[in-house]
C-alpha cells in the first residue's frame, strides 16, 4: 500500500508545503482528466431542436393533451388542468419561435425556474386580462396544466429547472401513467424485491422521471450519460441527494449496454496514471530531470505493479528531486556535492510531528521515517540502474551516469530488521494468549445481535421486547412508510439504535476473526475469497474428498490451497447462507483494487454486502473497521493497561506461531503462508521463553534416561556429611581452596602454587614471609649448587608473587573511585557467552 507523504524538517517546512499543495493540484488534475475520458465513452444525449410532438399546432396539441392518458383522474383537477394549459398554450404562442421548445426557451421561463415562470406567465395573462380572480388559481392551474406539457414531450426543461428547488409535483405518478407505463412497471417490479426503504425507491422514479423530461424517450431510451449528466447536476445544487440508487435500478432492469459499469462508483475512482501524470503531481522545474524520471518509469513500467510505480514516483520526483529543488534552487544535475547528499539523507530519514498540548500549545519533534529506508534503496536503485544501462545504451543514458550519493554501507538493515522482529514477536506473545477470548466474544456479540434483531421483527410496532437481557421498543415508523431497517428504542436511555446495522457489523466481524485466524491468509486476500476459491482434492488411496480453500495470488504472485478445517468450514457455510440470493447463487460483485487502481470483473465474492439493489463487496478498510469495533466491545486490554489492538496481519503472524509450536515443519508452514523464502516464515514465528524452558527440561529428562539410575539414588546421611564437610575443610592458611568436590589436589596440597587458592587479604604478611623464605632458600640453594632444589623454589617463588600482585590490584579496585565506566575485567566477568578465538601465531625466533 502506498505510504502517504511526511513533512519536512524545519528548514524547509514552507517551502515543502507550497509544493506539495502544487502536487496535490497536479494530481487532482491528472485524476479529473481520467474520469473525464471515462465519462467520453458514454455521453449524455442531447435535447434535440425538433421532435414531432414539439412541432405540433396548436389544435392537434391541445386535442391529444385533452384525451387519455393525459387527463387526470378527477374531475376538478381535470378542469383546472385544462384551464392552466389553454392559457399557457396561449402564452408560449406569443412567443417568438417555430417550435414549442424554441417558444418556452425565448420566453425565459426555462431560466426562471420552477417557481419564477410563472410569475412570467401570471404577468402575461393580466397584462391581456386572461387572469383569474385570485392569482392563486392562476399559480395552481399554470402548474397543473405543464405538466401535460412535459409528459406529452412538447417542452423539455432542461436539468437545472426540473432540479431546482425540485421536481414538479406529481411528475413521476404522470411519467409512469402517460409517457412510459410497461417501463415503470418493470421499475417497480424490480424495486420491490430491494429491501430499500419506499422512500429511496420513490426518490429514484423521480430522478427517473427528470431525466425523461429533460431528455425525451422512455425508460428503455435512457442512457449512461443521462445519469451522469443529471448526477453532476445534482451535485452542484445545495442540499440535494446525489444517491445513485435509480442508476442501479435501471442497470439491473437491463437498459444500459453491457459495458456500461455496473456501479456509479466506476466513474468517480482514480484510475491507473500514466508516467508522466505521475511526476506531474511534483511540480519539477529542471525538465530535462523530469524528462529522465518520467523515462525511467517507462523503463521500469513493465516489470512493476502500479503501486509500486506510484512509490517510485513519491521517491524520486518528490522526496528527492522536488525536495532538492526546495532546498538547492537551479540545481540541475545529478552529481551532488557531498553535503547537499548527506543534507537530503538527514531530511529525508526523519519527519517532524506536531502534538496539541492539554492547554492548546502545539509542540514539535523530530523522529525517524518509517519508510526512510526504502526510499534511500529506491534513489539509490535510480542511480545503479542508470549507470548499469548507460553500458548498453550510452547515448540515452550515459550523460546520467554519476556516482551514487547512497553508499552501500549506508543500506544495512540488520539493527531495523533485529528491532522489527523484536517489536513483532513481542506483539504476538501479548496476542496469543488473549485470542481465545476474542474469538469468543465476536461469536457472543455475534449470537446476541442477531437474538435481538429476531425478537424485534416478531415485536409489532411500538410493541415492547426482551432478548439478551435488553428490554427494547420497536417504533411506530410514519414518515416514509416502512423502513427496511429494523430499529429499536433503548428503554434505559431513550436512544434509537439501527439493530440491523449492529446485526450486519457483529456478523462480518466474528466472520473476518474466524477466517483469519483459522486460514492466516493476509487481509488482501481475504477480500479477493470467492465462492470459486472452494475446490476439492480426493484421496488416491480412500477415495476421501478433503475440502481445500485456494487462495488467489496477491503478493507473491503464488496460488496455494488450504485444508479447510471443521470450524473454518462453519464460518465459511455461515457465509454463503447469508449471501446467497433466492435462486440459491451467490450474487456476482465488481470490486475496485485500491492499488492497481483497476476494476475488478464480475465474482461471487464471500464478504460482500447490499447497499440499495448493487451487491458491493466489503473493502479492506471496512473490515479493519470491523475489527476495530468488535475488539473495542471486548474491553481486552494489556499489560500496561491501554486496550489490545489487532490488525489483520496480527492474525497472520499469530497463525504461523501457533502451526510450528504445535509440529508442523517450518517448510510446510511455508508454503501454508505462501512465503517465497522460509526465514520469512520463521521471522512471523514469535520464540517464547516458555519453549526454550520446556526444550530444555525435555533434553534433562532425556539425558537422565541414558544415565545409570543408581546416580540420582537418594544420598546416605554419610554421604551428605561428607559433602558438606568438603566445604568446611575448604580453609587453608593462606585462604580458602576453590576445587570442586570430590576432586583430589593436583598440587599435593602446594597451595602457594595452585590456580584456585583464594587468598585472604588478611594472610599477605604470611605469604611476604613465604615469599621472603623462598627468596632465601634459593640463595643457599645456589651456593651449594642444588641447581634442581633451586629450580623448584623459583617456580614456588613466582606463584607467590603472583598471588601478591593479585592482592594489591584487588585493594586498589577497593580504593578506586568509580566514574560509570566498567572495567575490561568487570566486562568480562558478566559475558555469558563468548566465541573462541584463535590463538595468535608464535612468532619466529
């Protein structure tokens, strides 16, 4: 997914921010320019200039608005409808014009609007004395006798009269009576097998019937960019709906060409941009750069996916170059100075970040990037590959080839994967205990929401129910007749609450923890599960079929398939009962990919849902969403007491932990994850200190096993006497003696030359006497030639040195002032482990 764009540090905070508001207009442009090309491919129709019913004279006009299926049903009404049309007949033929549209447009009651032309043509009948006695009879019989007008196709406002304030009264029951019956029959069928509410359903026959007045034609005649048309227009008015429910009643009802998108959604997504479109969101000034980014993308184009496109674009036109041009105006080539690199690595790497304060004060910090890294590999890449094409194609490339500012040592990531991996296994251990209870509160939550949903639709309105201990009234609805929601009153506190919205969240929610946690399959795929994802393997030997669960391709481009277990085999029936469609199919979705920026074709895809009559799929954020409401109802918190989140890949890690403690090979684990490389597998594996403590009494248990039994006997009273007694006669004059028990004196008891005798301070005058006495035995020993005597006491001699030099730097270490620094010996003293070295080599004598 690609990142979005840090500020810069202090110094270049203004600069920063002017061109990034420049590159947000650069790719607001690019993103309208697209939209506008797919918008080309279905236009609007026009109004025409001439259709036969506006060409009509007045005899023939008024003799077919007069008969069925223009009259109204009451006599009254049908008076006054005949009234207000002779009379507005009789004003739009004053007008200049050859035909009844040319008539109303040069009369200026299209521009008028709804309301003010007839103030127009109030005007006209008192100045000629053809207005009634009250001008509210004329205001009423005006509106009355146009719509004949509209219906019968003499006159097509255009959008902006029909819209503004809104619709004339009555227009879609007229459309659906005189213009176009079998059409809004066929609407109305359809629309009733959509649990929308009546007044979404009437909301769309009125856009359904503008469209008609404005454009002519019936239902069938209606095209894509009708719709279009008339939703732009609805979303350039104040305060109107811009739903796009009637787009999707007439796409189902078949009127659109089977290119048509299936969803309004198609034309206002951002679709792929191309090389230039990408760097153009970076104003860059120096455009023969430009030119070679925008070549380099090219280049690069057929072997990445358009995500990772747009990430070299944000790296090298906008973190690096447009930020060069912010810092070092006019610069032009590649080769930069050494501190314009090494000021762009320090920028580049870390990011400030503003925090409000309790009292409103906003204080600054600088912290490290999270992506500084990549974008370092990716600038550093635009170099290398540069100077390794400039070999093959020197006159396109070779001016460009300069020494890289990113050394290679400047690349390593061994600290940030080490501290990564440290943070991610320490996210699973607090994870993995409590997921049992998550999972068991999405399915209570799960199981008490739809309790509560079943009870309020067998409760009659303003009847009140109880289920999961929650006593509740369902409402008397009244506005809008009913409502396809189900809602409740909470008697406690008086708020109204949507149950079929807390039903449809608790479902999707346990339905993402079980598939998740039960497949570790990664959130993109979850969305991409189908009803074609189930296959099913049978066993050579037995005949057995095992059901399998394929898994599409994502990140590794590698399909794979997944036993599916009993549980997860709930989960997944659970889900295709709910989606399922009265003819027992499961409806086809079109899904948009957030980061190829394409749409999807046609899939029975399993998390979906019903928004109107269009079956949409639930997008990835919908079900992070998901998770995060179901994991906030559980109140599960951690060590340091803040609530315990999950993201979706928290399952995926979770998983992989989980399959190795429990057996399975890391290999296999592999390919279950669908891992190119198994140190990717075994860096998702958490190691617990509880696995290392288990391995370990295991591998005592099984050394005692191979052991003779009689060595773990209880010891006899004369044996434990004796092992104590070894300690107590550890005390020599000299100090204490460190040899291990049962162990004899390899000295015979020369206690002056062994390494383990621990000399006690106390003592150094009887070893300077030892030392003395030596001295003076080795004298007399030379004067009478005892040359082996001699030799043996000048061995003793140095081990008694020894040991003195060992008493003076202990005092000294006692007397030493410490400053914080510890010591080589103190360092040594505390390794647990050190490698072995080699031995140097002897030197050459």
């Amino acid at each position: 997914m690609t990142t979005r764009e840090g500020r810069r540090v202090q110094a270049g905070r203004h600069a920063a921010a002017d061109g990034r508001a420049a590159a947000g207009d650069h790719a607001g442009a690019g993103h309208e320019s697209q939209m506008a090309g797919l918008s080309q491919r279905f236009p609007p129709r026009a109004p025409g200039e001439d259709w036969p019913a506006t060409s009509q004279r007045r005899g023939h006009l008024l003799a077919r608005l007069f008969a069925p299926p223009f009259t109204a049903d009451r006599d009254d009404m049908q008076s006054s409808r005949r009234i207000g049309l002779t009379k507005l007949v009789h004003w739009l033929e004053e007008q200049p014009g050859r035909t009844w549209q040319d008539r109303w447009v040069a009369s200026g009651a299209d521009a008028a609007g709804n309301l003010g032309w007839r103030e127009l043509a109030g005007s006209w009948l008192r100045d000629t004395g053809r207005a009634a006695a009250s001008p509210r009879t004329d205001f009423i019989a005006l509106g009355r006798g146009l719509l004949p007008l509209i219906c019968g196709d003499v006159i097509r406002p255009s959008l902006g009269w029909l819209l503004t304030p809104a619709p004339p009264k009555n227009l879609a029951a007229e459309m659906a009576r005189s213009r176009d019956p079998g059409g809004f029959a066929a609407l109305a069928a359809l629309a009733r097998t959509d649990p929308a509410s009546a007044a979404t359903k009437d909301l769309a026959s009125r856009r359904i019937a503008v469209i008609l007045a404005a454009k002519g034609g019936t239902i069938a005649g209606i095209t894509v960019g009708d719709c279009l048309e008339l939703l732009g227009a609805l979303a350039d008015g104040s305060g109107c709906s811009t739903s796009p429910y009637f787009y999707q009643l007439l796409h189902a009802l078949g009127v659109f060409p089977a290119a048509a998108p299936p969803t309004v959604r198609a034309f206002k997504t951002p679709g792929q941009l191309s090389a230039e479109q990408l760097i153009d969101r970076y104003p860059i000034a120096c455009q023969p750069v430009r030119a070679l980014i925008i070549d380099y993308l090219r280049e690069r184009q057929p072997a990445v996916d358009h995500a990772t496109l747009r990430s070299l674009s944000r790296a090298l036109a906008g973190l690096f170059w447009r930020d060069l041009e912010l810092h070092h105006p006019g610069i032009g080539s590649l080769r930069l100075e050494p501190g314009v690199a090494a000021a762009w690595k320090q920028r580049v790497t870390v990011k400030t970040v503003r925090t409000a304060g309790p009292a409103g004060q906003v204080t600054e910090s600088v912290v490290p990037r999270h992506d500084g890294m990549n974008t370092l590999a990716m600038v550093r890449a635009f170099y290398l590959d540069i100077a390794q094409w400039a070999a093959g194609d020197p006159a396109r490339w070779g001016p460009w080839a300069v020494p890289c500012p990113i050394r290679d040592e400047e690349m390593s990531r061994k600290k940030e994967r080490s501290h990564r991996k440290s943070r991610m296994d320490q996210r699973t251990r607090e994870r993995l205990p409590v997921l049992p209870v998550l999972a068991a509160s999405v399915e209570a939550a799960r199981a008490t929401a739809a309790g509560i949903l079943a009870a309020a639709r067998s409760a009659p309105p303003g009847g009140v129910f109880t289920a999961a201990g929650q006593t509740l009234r369902r409402p008397v609805m009244t506005r809008h007749g009913t409502s396809a929601r189900i809602w409740a009153e909470d008697l406690a506190t008086g708020k109204r609450r949507d149950l079929t919205l807390e039903e449809h969240r608790a479902f999707w929610a346990w339905a993402a923890v079980e598939v998740l946690r039960l497949t570790g399959i990664r959130i993109e795929e979850l969305a991409e599960l189908s009803h074609h994802s189930f296959v099913q393997y049978r066993l050579p030997a037995t005949g057995e079929l095992v059901p399998l669960l394929q898994i599409a391709p994502s990140k590794t481009d590698t399909e794979r398939l997944l036993v599916i277990a009993p549980e997860l085999a709930d989960a997944l029936s659970a889900i295709i009962c709910r989606i399922r469609g009265a003819d027992g199919a499961v409806p086809l979705v079109v899904a948009y990919d957030i980061h190829e920026r394409v749409w999807n074709p046609p899939m029975p895809l399993l998390f979906q849902r019903q928004i109107g009559i269009e079956h949409r799929p639930i997008p990835i954020h919908g079900i992070r969403a998901l998770l995060n409401a179901a994991l906030a109802g559980t109140g599960l918190t951690g060590a340091s007491g803040s609530p315990v989140t999950f993201t979706p890949h928290d399952f995926r890690r979770l998983f992989i932990t989980e399959a190795v403690m429990n057996g399975m090979p890391p290999h296999i684990a592999q390919l279950v994850a669908g891992h190119a490389d198994i140190r990717a597998t075994m860096g998702y594996k958490a190691v617990y200190p509880e696995e290392v403590i288990n391995a370990h009494r295991a591998f005592i248990a099984r050394r005692r096993a191979t052991r003779p039994s009689e060595e773990y006997r209880l010891p006899t009273d004369e044996e434990w006497d004796e092992f104590l007694g070894h300690f107590e006669r550890r005390k020599v004059a000299l100090g204490d003696c460190g040899r291990a028990y049962a162990a004899s004196c390899i000295h015979e008891h020369s206690c002056v030359r062994c390494p383990l005798l621990r000399v006690d301070p106390a003592q150094r005058a009887r070893l300077e006497g030892i030392r003395d006495n030596l001295t003076a035995r080795i004298g007399e020993a030379e004067r009478e030639g005892w040359t082996g005597e001699a030799e043996g006491l000048k061995i003793s001699l140095d081990a008694a040195r020894q040991k003195l030099a060992q008493l003076d730097q202990r005092a000294r270490r006692a007397t030493t002032v410490h400053l914080g620094m510890p010591g080589q010996a103190d360092t040594a003293g505390r390794v647990l482990t050190a490698p072995s070295r080699p031995s140097p080599p002897a030197e050459p004598s």
